[in-house]
C-alpha cells in the first residue's frame, strides 16, 4: 500500500459542488486543477469540497467497523479462521487496518491542506472573511472526524497538523490523550463558524456538536478523562438535538430511498444517480447478504445485489428485535422473490419458478410441522434457529429439500440500504448516514448514565424506543447493556460497533457471549485487540520512527 504520508508536492484538486436535487446531490468533479496558482478567493471552496470525496472511502471499511463484534459475525462455520473476527491470527498486514488508515489520513491531509491554504495563502478581501473562516471550519470538523476515528481504532496515532509537501518518514505516534486533546480543539474551534444549514453534503453546527458529544463520552471512560466528561457529552447531544423530533417521520420513512435529506440525518456522505462513476458507486447495499444469486430463480443482476463482506448478523441480533418493532421489516428481508423464470428440481419433484414468486422466507417466530412442510413444497424455509452455516434435516416428501440448496449460510439479508443502479456488490446511488439524531438520542442516554442522571437516560433511550414502537416508556430501567442492544437495532450496519464496545468496555464480553465463532475458538486478548496493528507498510516505510502496537 502507498503510504498515505508520501504527498506529492504538486497536489491534484478533486473538487465537489453540492446542490440539493431529488433526495441526492449533483456532484460536479474538478479534475485539472493544479497547484496553488489557481487558487484564489472565488475557487477556493473548491479546495473545502475535495475533502468530503474520502469520506466514501472511510465510510466503505465495513470490516473493522462489524467484524469480531457481538452483532455481526462470519458466514463461515463456526470452526472455520476469519481472523478480523475471531483475533486469531490477526497481524499487521491486515488488510482491514491498512485501509482504514490510508482512508482517515487521506481525509486529515486534505483538511490540512484547506486550513494551510486559507489562512496563508489566499488573500481574502474584508467581506469574504466569513467565508474564510467557515471553509477552515468545515476542515477542522473533517480533520477532527479523521483522527477521532483512527485514536479509536489504533491508540496513539500520529498528529500531523500541517499539510505535506515533501516525502516524509519521521513520523511519530501521538499518546491517546494528545490525540483526544487535538480533536476537542478542533471541533470546540470549528463549531462557531460553521453553518446552521449549510449546503447539502456539508458538515453543520449540529453535526459537530453530536461529534463532539460522541468524543467527550468516549474520553470519559478514558483514564485521562475528566470528571465532567459525560455531563459535557450529554449538553452536547442535547444542543445537536435541538428541537428536532424523530417521532415525526417513521423509521421506514427515514431510510426511504426518495428521502435521503431529511431532517433526521445530521451528515452524510454523498452518493447520486448523476455525476461520474464514483456518485454511483456506493456499496452498503451489499454488507450483510449471502450470494443470493444462488437461490434458484434469483439472477446475478438481481435487485438485491451481491454480498461484499462474507459477514452475518449473530443470533442475538435476530432475538433483539421484537414483535411489535418497526425496524424488523425496515431492517431485514424476511422473503425473497425469484426476478427469473427457473426450474428447481430435488430427488422429490421439480417446481417451475416465475418472476415474482417467493424464493425464500425466514419467518421471524418458528412455525409448526405442517405449515413448513406445506411451505417446503414452493420455496425455502429457514427457520430462526437455522440463520446460521449448517445443513438443516430435510423434511420428507417435499420439493425443497435442504440437501439440494448448495447454500449453507441462509440468514434474513439486509434491506434497510437497498439501492438502485446497482450492479452485484458496486454501483448503489444511496447516501450512507454518518450521524443520525436517533444516535445522538442514545450518545445522550449513555452519557446521562454515565453522570448518573438515569431519569434523563431514560427519557432519551425510551424516545428511540417509542419511535420504533408506540410503547412510550418501554424501558423503566437502564443500564449500559440496555443502550446497547438498542443501538444494536436502531444502528444496524451504521454505527462502529466496534469502537463503540470498544468504548464502554463491553468487547470482550459480548463477543464471548454472542459471537458464533470466538464462542467456539476466539483468540481475543485485551492486550493485544483492544487496538489495531498499525500498517506493516507504513512502520516499514516509516524507518523505525512509527511503533508498532503491542504484540503485533
């Protein structure tokens, strides 16, 4: 991998305008631009633009965002080795880590650039000063958002506040605590100069205030954390909820394709039908699905798309989500349809399959003998308990006989980033949410507990809950595990499970206690994987100024 410290010195601007259009963004690329000649006062936002285009990389690193976690797992066997799931053997050239890195420092090198050029470079007239000041905002939110995420994953990281010129390989690693010092500055110097609502696609006084909360609630839990931490993290969350109420759309309205913008949706990164070949190259639609296309009936240019992860839900996912909760159909397909005329044949019969006839169906509560039987006779049935890899009994005298499903990993797949346009795992259109203010309800409730405010926690956790129900007060308790499993289901595929059990000190537990596959051989240590291997490429290139992580 090139390391993500080599800039060169002449630096391409890849810049983006947003404007509103359809539920998505119409993206405009700035290709040959080239060196800061060009730059001035009337372009310069193109500069502040270009940034928001790695944010698609960053926000495409499923695998250490889901991976060995207590909600997501491999399709494998249970005995099989996937070692960013169950640690064993996980090193330093893993390729999860590498492109995380290489991802969040391509994004703090471009804020970079933004701050240096418009505080040093651009001669600004008196009456473009807030324009000014707003663009440098917009990039010390973006820097702030690029280191948060990598102290999370990687410890100490390295702090580079200036933009690069030269090739460079005397880097150092920060400690966590300069690292979390560095980000609170920039966002407590960002969110004064940024918009209430800014352009579409573009970072908010909001969205910095539920990024901010988040980065105080995980510094509490920090050693090196104050004491008003989490009373600080919870009057953040607040200010990013302001008035808003999540009850005022449903969650299926808010996961809606032809409601992208909408006023739950604190920041985004940005995809559309329109512009060149990336605007139209989202993946998410992919990240928990089995090779569907191998169901007869379901083509490989089916609406559902191709699997990207080989990851799956755990059971315990399925078992959180109740009866009368909404975010079960918004979330999951529970039956599949054939998008192809096809035969199946078994050694107890034949069934002519025709577009639009169900395929399969993972009913949400067991059914009896009979039905499935009955059901057996035209399509798959997989019940809960079989929503992992494994070779259920046949059932005698059916079509559908589980032996003759080359298929062994039958689960529910994902429908809550259903796309269009797609093409297998690439080519989806749909914006992928970063900051949602149902998270910042739940950043709230976490923080509010962690003050030991449990009336406030309540108050935020149970308003996510009725939401997705109509109980109002389903919760009258709460503690650390009740916020998240509710996460779990609200944050589905959104969230970074990871660092969030990361954060409350939870990992270890829950992915001993709901993980398939560290249940049967995890090789989980606290002191190795509670942070990642840094690159091998780059403490190679790095000449021993970059050290590794214990025990990698």
């Amino acid at each position: 991998m090139k390391s993500i410290f080599k800039i060169q010195n002449i630096v391409l601007l890849l810049g983006l305008l947003f404007s509103a259009c359809d539920g998505y963004i119409e993206e405009e690329f700035y290709g040959g631009l080239v060196a800061e000649n060009f730059i001035d006062e009337d372009n310069a936002d193109q500069l502040v633009a270009g940034m928001y285009i790695n944010l698609r990389a960053v926000y495409k690193n499923y695998g250490i965002m889901f991976s060995g976690t207590d909600m997501f797992t491999s399709q494998d066997d249970v005995r099989s080795n996937t070692p960013i799931n169950d640690y064993f053997g996980l090193t330093a050239s893993d390729g999860n880590s590498g492109n995380f890195w290489g991802a969040n420092y391509g994004l703090t090198s471009d804020a970079n650039t933004v701050i240096n050029r418009y505080e040093n470079q651009i001669s600004w007239s008196d009456a473009n000063l807030p324009i000014r000041d707003n663009g440098i905002a917009q990039a010390k939110a973006l820097r702030a958002l690029g280191f948060y995420n990598l102290v999370r994953h990687f410890g100490g990281i390295v702090l580079e506040l200036n933009e690069t010129n030269s090739i460079r390989t005397d880097y150092v690693r920060s400690s966590e605590e300069e690292a979390f010092t560095q980000i609170i500055a920039d966002l407590e110097a960002a969110i004064p100069n940024l918009g209430d609502n800014p352009q579409t696609g573009r970072i908010s006084k909001r969205a910095a205030q539920h990024l901010l909360a988040d980065v105080y609630l995980t510094r509490a839990y920090k050693s090196f954390g104050s004491a008003s931490d989490f009373a600080t993290a919870a009057s953040l969350a607040e200010q990013a909820i302001g008035t808003y109420d999540i009850r005022s759309q449903t969650y299926s309205q808010v996961f809606d394709y032809g409601n992208q913008v909408n006023p739950e949706v604190l920041f985004a990164v940005q995809y559309g039908p329109g512009g060149n070949f990336d605007d139209r190259n989202n993946s998410k639609h992919g990240i928990f699905m089995n090779p569907v296309n191998d169901y007869v009936g379901i083509g490989r240019s089916n609406p559902y798309g191709a699997n990207n992860t080989g990851l799956m839900p755990t059971p315990r996912f399925y078992e959180l989500l109740a009866n009368n909760d909404s975010r079960d159909e918004v979330t999951l397909h529970r039956v599949l349809f054939a998008d192809e005329e096809a035969t199946f044949t078994s050694p107890e019969g034949s069934d002519n399959v025709v577009v639009g006839d169900t395929i399969a169906y993972y009913p949400k509560e067991p059914i009896d003998a009979a039905e499935l039987a009955d059901k057996l006779n035209r399509y798959w049935v997989y019940q809960p308990d079989q929503y992992l890899f494994g070779l259920p009994d046949n059932v005698p005298g059916v079509i559908y006989q589980y032996s003759s499903n080359v298929l062994r990993t039958n689960f529910p797949i994902f429908k809550k980033f259903d796309d269009v346009g797609i093409d297998a795992e690439n080519g989806g259109s749909r914006d992928t949410f970063v900051f949602r203010v149902a998270e910042t309800h739940l950043i709230a409730a976490e923080a509010h507990l962690g003050a030991g405010n449990t009336s406030s926690a309540l108050s935020h956790l149970n308003r996510v809950r009725e939401r997705a129900t109509g109980v109002v007060n389903h919760y009258t308790s709460v503690n650390i595990d009740t916020i998240l499993d509710e996460r779990a289901i609200e944050l589905a595929g959104e969230e970074d499970r990871w660092a969030v059990l990361k954060r409350t000190g939870k990992l270890e537990e829950r992915l001993n206690m709901y993980n398939p596959h560290n249940v049967d051989h995890g090789a989980f240590s606290s002191g190795t994987h509670l942070v990642r291997p840094i690159p091998d490429s780059e403490v190679a290139l790095s000449e021993g100024s970059l050290i590794q992580n214990p025990n990698y």
